[in-house]
C-alpha cells in the first residue's frame, strides 16, 4: 500500500477501540484482552454493598444481631436439636412465624382440648382438632355417653411446653410439643361414682402433642394432628 492510498479513517476507528477497552476496564474493572484462559481474564468478581443474606434464610447472622440469632429459639428447644432446626425451616418458609407466639397459643390449645373433650364439646374440638383425630376423640366421647358416663378435667398448670420436633414436608409445618402438667381428671359412671381418677389430687402427666398448618395457607391456624401420653 503506498502513502497515497491511506484512509484517515483507520486512525479514528482505532482512537474508538481504544476508548471502548478504557470504558470497559473503568466500568466493570476486568481486563478485555484476548489473551489467556477465560478464568485469568475474569478475574476476581466484585460486590457493591454488602453480601445478601442465602435465599430461604430467615436468620441470616449480621455484626449487629448474629448474638441475638444464636439465642431464637432459646427457652422454647435445646440448641441443635431436630426442634431447633426444623424451627429454622418454618420460620424460613413462613416469615410471619413467631416461636414464642406458636408455643403460648399451644399451650392455651391444650388446656381447651383437655377440658373440652371431658366436657363433651365437639363443636370446641371440631375446630382445634384434625378431622382424623376429632374423629377419634368424637369416638371415645360417644362411648361415654352409651354407657352413661361423665368426665371431669382441669388443667392446674402447664409446668413446660417445649418443641420436641418439628419440620415442614411438602409446604405442610408440624410442631410437636412436650407438655409437662399437672391435671386433675376424674370420670364417673352412670351413678356418679368416680371409676377413675381423683379430682382431688392433680397428676403429672407428660403428653407429646403435632400441631400443623400448610405454610402455604392463608388460614394462620395451627391443629392438633397426633397425640401421644408418655406417662
């Protein structure tokens, strides 16, 4: 090519390449050259502000509360039991979930349950319980009433309620709770005498009761779905 033929316009092209790899490097901060493996021209990436907290966790530690963290679920499971991680799972699937709110409104659950099933009040238990455990209760309310029976019972205190287990399986939350009582109960036959129990002496009694609710729901209440006496 001799002198006569050179286009000015190389020189502009090339003064517009140039200035696109220095906005390039400025803007992301990463080399543009072709030379080299992939992984050495990108380099190391860079993060703006601080790391967001892993999608799905409601307990993401931070300098200013991961102390408070520690502590969530302190008073209401032993740390690092199945109680306590699945207590992580619902409150990451339900970020409206209260620990202590669940386990006061379980507590209020049981002593009603309790009582209204001595009393015979199905339509209390009818919206407490799951349909497959009013049935049951249903059944042995029944029973009494062929035979003439009656029941008495009052819970004299709650003496612990603490989260035994709990886990959330296909978008359904179940929270199983070690109640610590004292109850007095009595149930008497036909003639009104008592057949068993003693309504004037109160028994410890230890119950492992699963209450669960679809996270997913709007409807926010919890029923018992299982019951189970440990002694």
């Amino acid at each position: 090519m001799s002198g006569s033929d050179f286009d000015p316009s190389i020189l502009v092209f090339a003064a517009l390449a140039a200035f696109v790899v220095w906005k390039l490097w400025s803007v992301l901060g990463v080399r543009v050259d072709r030379e080299g493996p992939a992984s050495d021209r990108a380099g190391p990436a860079r993060r703006i502000g601080p790391a967001p907290a892993p999608q799905g966790s409601a307990f993401a530690p931070s300098p200013a509360n991961g102390a408070l963290d520690a502590d969530r679920w302190k008073g209401l499971a032993e740390s690092g039991s199945n109680g306590w991680r699945g207590l992580d799972q619902i409150a990451a699937s339900d970020r409206g979930f209260s620990g202590p709110a669940f386990v006061e409104g379980a507590k209020k659950a049981y002593e009603m349950i309790v009582e209204a099933f001595a009393r015979g009040d199905r339509d209390t238990l009818r919206n407490l319980l799951s349909t497959e455990v009013f049935d049951s209760f249903s059944g042995e309310i029944a029973g009494r009433e062929q035979r003439g029976e009656t029941a008495e019972a009052h819970v004299v205190s709650i003496d612990s309620a603490t989260v035994e287990d709990a886990k959330v399986e296909l978008r359904k939350a179940q929270i199983t709770i070690r109640f610590v009582a004292k109850l007095q109960s009595v149930r008497r036959d036909s003639a009104g005498a008592a057949i068993e129990g003693d309504s004037a002496s109160p028994l410890e009694i230890v119950d492992l009761w699963t209450f669960a609710r679809d996270v997913a729901s709007r409807d926010p209440n919890w029923k018992l779905v299982a019951t189970e006496t440990v002694h």
